[in-house]
C-alpha cells in the first residue's frame, strides 16, 4: 500500500507529466485561460488518461506480447487514445454544450496529447503491473488536471494585474509555467 502511496505522490507532485516531463504543453497552455476549461479538460484528460493507461497495458499485456507484436504498441495505442476522445468528443457535445464549446480545437488534440501517449508508454517500459498502471495513471492524470487549473488560476489573476507589455500573453505564461516547474521541484526530496 505504501508502494502505491508512494508512487501516487511521485506521479501527482515529483514526477508531474506536464511540470517535470514537460509533456502535453499544447492545451497546458491554449485551455488554461478560464478556469471553467481548464477544470473541464482537466475532467477530460483523467477520464481519458485513466482507461487508455488501463485498456493499452491490457492489449499489451494480453495481446503483443503473447503474440510478439510489441512492434504495434505506437499504432494500437494511438488508435485506443482516439477511440476514447473521440467517445469523451460525443459525450461532451451531447451533454455539456458550453464545455465542448469552451473546449474547441482543444479537446481533439487529446488524441494527440504527448502526456497520455507518454503515460501509457511509461507503463509499458517499467513493466508495471496492472494495479501499478492504474494507480500511475490515474495520479498521472491528477497531476496532470493539478497543474492545469493552478496555471487557470494564475491566468485569471494576470489577466487584473499590470504586466509590462513586452511581458503580455505568452511570455508571461511560460515564465510562470518554470515557476510552478520549480516550485513542483521542491517535492523531489520525497521520492
């Protein structure tokens, strides 16, 4: 259990997919204007991360290697990300109106997202188990969602301060990012 603690923590704080490993950038920065997105894909990321971590370390485990096709996990694991955004896509557009709206352009480029690719690889390469890749990618997916709606925040109290211009818009916001990059950092002695 405290294995699992341990590594939920790593995955959330030490480890952050997006803060440490820097991967899924892309709505990092275009969802993080409004909190009520950034929360949204947040959502959207957890649900998506938690089963394709799950589904592809199954079709790996059961599929791949007994039949010693482990050359395909790039394209299966692709085509299993698509799969789930394109039913969270669906799900959204029929449910939630404004979320999807809210979402745009960014809510397809899920299936594209290096964060939830890079979990499901990461799960594969350590050889966790089953209940290892469930735990990593769902603390995964949390820290994922964690930094998202804390940059959220920051934005939208940038948007009331007084910024130099030279500093306005995207240079503020990566400035900030290796900030919160930083301050992640601070975690690292507990791993």
């Amino acid at each position: 259990m405290s294995d699992y603690l341990l590594m939920a923590v790593s995955a959330i704080f030490v480890n952050n997919i997006l803060l440490a490993q820097y991967l899924g950038n892309c709505p990092f920065v275009g969802v993080s204007k409004k909190m009520d997105t950034a929360a949204g894909m947040a959502g959207g990321v957890v649900f998506v991360l938690t089963l394709a971590g799950v589904i592809t370390w199954t079709i790996d485990f059961f599929l791949l290697r007994h039949f010693d096709l482990v050359y395909l996990r790039t394209i299966v694991f692709i085509l299993v990300i698509a799969a789930l955004v394109q039913f969270v896509e669906t799900f959204l557009k029929k449910m939630v109106p404004p979320l999807y709206k809210g979402l745009g352009i960014f809510l397809p480029l899920i299936t594209t997202n290096c964060a939830i690719f890079g979990v499901c690889i990461i799960n594969v390469r350590k050889d966790f188990n089953f209940m290892e890749t469930l735990v990593f990618s769902v603390t995964s997916a949390i820290g994922f969602g964690l930094a998202l709606v804390i940059m959220a925040g920051l934005r939208e109290r940038m948007a009331t301060a007084r910024i130099p211009k030279i500093m306005e818009g995207t240079a503020v916001t990566m400035i900030t990012a290796g900030f919160m990059a930083l301050s992640f950092f601070g975690f690292l002695g507990m791993a």
